[in-house]
C-alpha cells in the first residue's frame, strides 16, 4: 500500500507523514472491528467500481459470513466509514481497497474469491445476452454498465488464471457482452481484454467461445474503423463456424464482412456476402437476421443508386419485423426508408422518419454505430439544405410525436 501512495504522489518524500498517518488509521479502523466484519471487508475488496447487495451476498459470503448476515455486516461497516453506499450501490475509497485486497491476501482466500467474482460475472453477462435484442434492452445496457469495471476485472482475471478453462471463460464472457460493448461504445476496452485472452489461448480452448471472442473483436474493430483488422477476425471466426457446422455463426460472420466490404467502398463484395448470409439465415429460418440481411442489401442498393430496388429490400425487411416484432430492426429499417426518400427529394417525409427513430433509438437506448452516424448526418443534412432550417425543425418534431406503427406506416407510404 505504502509503494501505492508513492506512486499516487510521485514519490514525494515530503508525503510521506501523511501517507503514514492514513495507512495507521486505516489499520486502527479495521483492528476494531470483529472477525466477520474484517473478513467481509477483505472479500468485498475485490470488487472493481462498487457491487450491489445482490452481488456481494452472492460472492462474499461463506465460512464466517452467512448470506443473511451480508447486509448487516455492510451497514455496519458504512457506519464505520470504511465502505460507501450511494444509488444502492457498496463502494470502497481506492486506498481502502487495495488495503482490504493485502487482507484478502493475508486471509489466503484471493484466488478463491476471485474464481467467485468471476463466475458471479460470467452468470450475469450469459444472464443479459439475451435480453440485449429484447424489449428489456435498455434495463440490461444500464445492469452490465453499472457492473462494466467488475466485468472486465473478472475478463482479465480469465488471463492471468492462464488454464484452458479460465481462457474459455473469459474468451465466452467476451462473446457474451458484444452486444453491450457494441452500443455502449465500450469498443477499445473490449478489443484490448480479448486480444489480450487470444496471446493466451494455447489452442485447447472451446471452439464456440474461441469463434464468438473473435466475432466480437471484429465488430470492436469494425466500430473502430480499422476494417483490416476487422476482416482478419471475421474470417477466423468464419473457419471456425464452418469447421464445427454452425450455420447461424456462418452467417453471422458473412454479414459482418459484408459490412467490412460496404464501408470499404466494395459493393459487389459487400452483396455477395450479405446474398449468402439471406440464404443460409432462410434456410435455417433465422427471421430476425433474414431481415437484418434484407435491410443491408437495402443499404448496398440505395448507396449505388438503384432506389425502387432498395425500397424493395426495405419493405420486405419491414414485414419480417412487423411479423416476429423485432423492433430495433425495424427502426434502422425505418432509417433506410429515410435514405430511400431524401435520395428521391421527398425531404419532408425523410425529415419526419428520421425524426420518429431518433425518438424510437431513445426509447430503447440504443445509438447508432458511428457508420450509421456518418451517413445519416449527410441525409439530414440534405433535407435542412432543401427545406429550410425552420420546416425541417418542424418535421423532426413531427416525426417525434409517432408511434413505431405509424412511423411504418408513414414509410410504407407510396
């Protein structure tokens, strides 16, 4: 702890007084308290970002620590001023924690509580997969954001444990958060913590988790822009889901390169790969990402010009959505709508739709990609140019007032 504060203070010789003063109230503070108090202290160190009382029943207690005793103990120990509690979350200062780590240490109970932390971690994130393409979306974004420091903790605990079966976890856990990751922009940490699991697999490692971390790396770079990177790990990926017969996962990754080839400016690649991945997602009737891939031929079509067909993939994409209730794909199908009008000078009807998603992407919490971002910023702009900066604003609100029925069928229009 004492090197800690050296490093924390630049190694100020004239601090160190006061770095002593801490370390002995801190060490006064905790030899009042009692054993199960101390021990809780120790284990709930491991936390990275603060826990919930959930979370911490769940990891800390045993041995002296009953789980019914967890949140006395806490409030105890808030009490004390050796943890905080704010917004129902338990939170330790950085000094304390790395001194309840030393504890932890002392206790002999590090890597056991740390394996705990861990599969608590993985639990939830395999729990939220799920629920990131549902209705409960933005309920699960705001869950893993709040518990992102001990996710990536646990993530990075998965390296240093080494083991075949710890890289597996970790590697799974990073498949499992793309989702979040993706929309929540949490793209470098992400890369960084499973590129970092990749220099430490030794090749035993599950296949299925192995093809979803380097999936989701791809989409990381994707978001990055760093398309080279991005392809190399979609067509590992792709190896993979062939090698082991995963169709869904093939089809997957085709879409992915089709999106690498879409923003590198190679159209007829990019149709290619979306055409294969329409067929293998129909064949296996995959509904959601049968329209997913009707939406990006959309997108191809409406980039080189070729409008009624790109209306004609839109509306085929809407009806599959409308049909299994997919609604966040219906409103990037919705977006493309929009393209399709203000390509053709239909500017206010543009105007209105990219005013009824913007209000639908809030309601859900999920943001555009920075590609999409890109592009419908020069649509916008393309509408304000044409129809003036005060009836474009009243479009936007006008559009923002419809319901998802009535966006559709505004874009359904004729």
């Amino acid at each position: 702890l004492d090197q800690r504060f050296r490093l924390l203070t630049g190694g100020s010789r004239h601090l160190l007084p006061r770095q002593q003063t801490l370390r002995a109230l801190i060490d006064w503070s905790y030899d009042l308290l009692g054993e199960s108090e101390r021990l809780l202290l120790a284990r709930v160190s491991v936390f990275v970002g603060g826990c919930s009382l959930e979370g911490c029943e769940g990891i800390c207690s045993g041995g002296l620590v009953e789980e019914w005793e967890v949140l006395d103990l806490l409030t105890s120990l808030v009490d004390k001023s050796l943890v905080q509690y704010e917004e129902g979350r338990y939170r330790l200062l950085e000094t304390v924690r790395q001194y309840g780590l030393e504890k932890l240490a002392e206790f002999g109970e590090s890597a056991a509580v740390r394996c705990s932390h861990r599969d608590w971690h993985a639990k939830l994130a395999a729990e939220a997969k799920p629920h990131l393409r549902s209705a409960e979306q933005g309920e699960w974004l705001q869950k893993l954001e709040q518990e992102h420091g001990n996710l990536c903790a646990a993530i990075e605990w998965c390296r240093e444990e080494g083991s075949v079966e710890a890289v597996s976890r970790g590697l799974q856990m990073g498949s499992d958060l793309q989702s979040f990751w993706e929309v929540r922009g949490h793209w470098q940490a992400g890369r960084e913590l499973l590129e970092g699991l990749f220099a430490a697999r030794s090749g035993g490692e599950n296949a299925s988790a192995a093809a979803g971390a380097l999936y989701c790396t791809g989409v990381m770079c994707l978001n990055q822009s760093d398309y080279s990177a991005a392809r190399g790990y979609f067509e590992q990926a792709l190896v993979i889901a062939r090698e082991t017969g995963h169709r869904r996962g093939e089809a997957t990754c085709l879409m992915n390169l089709g999106a690498v080839a879409m923003n590198t400016g190679d159209y007829p690649a990019a149709r290619g790969y979306y055409e294969q991945a329409l067929a293998i997602n129909k064949e296996i009737g995959n509904r959601r990402d049968e329209a997913s891939c009707l939406n990006n031929l959309g997108l191809v079509a409406l980039d080189t010009g070729d409008y009624p067909a790109a209306r004609g993939y839109f509306e085929q994409a809407l009806a599959i959505c409308r049909e299994i209730g997919a609604a966040s794909i219906q409103i990037e199908v919705l977006e493309g709508f929009a393209g399709c009008c203000c390509a053709v000078k239909n500017h206010a009807r543009a105007a209105r739709l990219y005013g009824a998603t913007a209000a639908l992407r809030a309601g859900l919490g999920t943001p555009l990609s920075p590609s999409d971002s890109v592009q419908q910023k020069q649509w916008r702009e393309a509408c304000e140019a044409a129809l003036g900066a005060e009836q474009h604003a009243a479009c936007l609100q006008e559009g923002s007032a419809l319901t998802l029925e009535q966006a559709c069928a505004l874009a359904l229009q004729q």
